[in-house]
C-alpha cells in the first residue's frame, strides 16, 4: 500500500468569545480517527460535507500538518519528518494555493521547476508534451500566470504537479469553480491518468459528476470520521437507493395489479403511464413481469440520481 493512516487525529484548540470579557478555549477534533488505506495506482474519492475534515486530513498526509495522534505513512515514510524528501514523491494541487509564478509565462514556470526537482530534459519533455496534449496549454503557456483564467491555471496546476512524476497525486477540489468545459478537460485528464495506473490518486470534491465519472471507491467522512468506505454502488445499495421504471402502456394500467418487489408511485395520462419504483428488485424481472401482465408501448428504466444519495449519507451521519 502506498497510503496508510491508523487512527489519524487533528485537534485544533480554538478561543471562543463567552459574554463581553470571556474568552473560552475549546477543542475542534478536525479529523477524529481515520483509518485509511491506498493501494497503488487507485484513484480515491475523498468526500464529505463543508467541514468534515479533508483539507485537514490531506495536509497530514502531504506533511503540512503534524498529526495530534495516529500513524502516517506515505511512500513508506512520515511525511512531517520527511517533508522534503516525500515532497519529491508526491504531486499537490491545493485549491487556494500555487505552485506557479505569478509574473511568469506559464511555461517558465515548468522550466523552473524542473530545475527544482532536477527532473532528467527527457523525462521532463515526455511529460510535458502529453500534459500540453491532454490539457491544451498550447493556447495559453506563453502568457503570464496571472492573466490566466483559472480553468487554465488549473491546468497548469495539474501539469506543475506532475512533471516530476509523483507516484501520489493530491488534489483538494481541483474542479471548484470552472466553467463545464475545463471541468470537462480536467476530469477526461485525471480519467487518462487513472487508466494508465502508475499515479496513485486522492481527490477530495464536491462535485457529484467528478465522483460518478472517476471515482471507482469513495472514502466518506464526516465530523472527522470515516462513514463509508467502498464503491458508489455500495452506497446504493447501503442506502437503498431504488430505481424506477417508468413504463407507457397501450390500455389503462389496472388498478389491482401488483408486481413483486416494485410498488406504483405514480399513475398519470388516465392510466396509460405507471411509475413503479424498485425495492432491491432487479429491473429485467419487473420489466419482464410487466409485459406479461400489460400491453407496453415504452419504457425507461431511471437510476438513482448520486444527488440524493449523498445528501442522505450527510444527513443520515448528522
Ligand atoms: N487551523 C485551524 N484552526 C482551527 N480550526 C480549524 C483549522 N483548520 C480547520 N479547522 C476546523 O476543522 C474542521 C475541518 O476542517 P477542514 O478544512 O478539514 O474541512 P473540509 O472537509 O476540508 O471542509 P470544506 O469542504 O469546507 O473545505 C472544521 O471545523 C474547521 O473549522
């Protein structure tokens, strides 16, 4: 495994104002316990809602912060006590901070960096090529940094990380705020790097079309715990989420019939259209069932939306 926290916590002491005078320290448990494993090469959703810890959690697991109790490895090291050395190991894209030069061309940037991570001219074309392909730099790696909009710094960001070749990749909400197409490009980018395997991947996102299209298991946490830990179909499953079978029919649907496994939620168009949704049930019975039983014109089968899901888990662990 390349990633490995036991019983990971990070308390902050923080003052509050009590009445005019009093001031009273108390202590926020950030992350409260997390165990955590990452094999190479998998890609890791990091989810939670505002708050939860994940910011947090990233920071001890890149070294920014020393953890109040637990067990960290990643790489095989600790990453406070080998900062610098993990630093060469491991890719970081923070949201609020960079990694570029302001007043810089973009592409100076790269060079400069290369020259930080002493990244061999080969290793470092090849790379840069293929994130100058995949991202579309072209357009924009000879302007300035600060002129860049930010879905074209993100892609600068995301290429800054990874021209020395880290074996993790960290990303804490890499698509916040972009318009659709360079979420779009961002997300195809990190669906590449996923498909080649040889960078290990935690993303940390509020973005459900980023967890549904890259993230094959999802650790969530809340209030500083772990509340679920496995594949998005898993939390279906956990929370029931049902599918629904839309059906149009050729005669009135009637009344008394009832289908196993599926309960009619709706019935519309002067019973000429039925919605049944599914409890655990697999769709092909009840469409199989259905045609047996009434004359179909059309039918869509619809899949839980992640929206109400996710939503459920949060308020479910509130
Ligand atoms: N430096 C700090 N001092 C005091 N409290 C902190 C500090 N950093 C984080 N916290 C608190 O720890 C908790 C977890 O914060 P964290 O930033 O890890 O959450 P998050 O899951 O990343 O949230 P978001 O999705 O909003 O970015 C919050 O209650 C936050 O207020």
């Amino acid at each position: 495994m390349i990633i490995s926290a036991r019983g990971l916590r990070k308390d902050f002491t923080v003052t509050r104002k009590v009445g005019r005078f009093r001031r009273e320290r108390h202590v926020v448990s950030a992350v409260d316990g997390v165990d955590l494993t990452v094999e190479r090469g998998e890609l890791l959703g990091y989810i939670g809602p505002n708050g939860a810890g994940k910011s947090t959690t990233l920071k001890m697991l890149t070294g920014v912060l020393y953890p109040s109790a637990g067990e960290v490895t990643v790489c095989g090291v600790e990453p406070v006590a080998k900062r610098t050395t993990l630093a060469k190991r491991i890719g970081v894209v923070f949201g609020q901070r960079s990694q570029l030069w302001w007043d810089l061309p973009l592409g100076e940037s790269f060079a400069l960096l290369r020259h930080i991570y002493r990244v061999p001219d080969t290793d470092h074309a090849a790379r840069l090529t293929r994130c100058t392909e995949l991202l579309g730099l072209d357009e924009f790696i000879h302007t300035p940094v600060r002129q860049l909009s930010l879905g074209q710094r993100m892609r600068g960001e995301l290429t800054a990380a990874l021209l020395h070749g880290p074996e993790v990749l960290f990303l804490d909400e890499p698509t916040i705020g972009l318009d659709v197409l360079s979420k779009q490009a961002v997300r195809d980018f990190l669906g590449e790097l996923d498909q080649r395997g040889d960078t290990t991947v935690v993303l940390t996102t509020h973005d459900l079309a980023d967890i549904e299209k890259l993230c094959r298991r999802l650790v969530v946490i809340d209030h500083g715990r772990v509340v679920h830990d496995g594949t998005l179909d898993e939390l279906h499953t956990r929370y029931r989420s049902r599918r629904v079978v839309v059906a149009d029919l050729d005669a009135p649907w009637p009344t008394d019939l009832t289908l196993p496994g599926a309960e009619v939620t709706a019935v519309e168009a002067d019973g000429h259209r039925v919605t049944l949704t599914l409890d655990g049930i697999a769709a092909g019975e009840v469409v199989a069932a259905l045609a047996r039983a009434v004359p179909l014109r059309d039918l869509s089968v619809q899949e839980p939306e992640i929206e109400d899901v996710i939503a459920r888990l949060y308020r479910s662990e509130a």
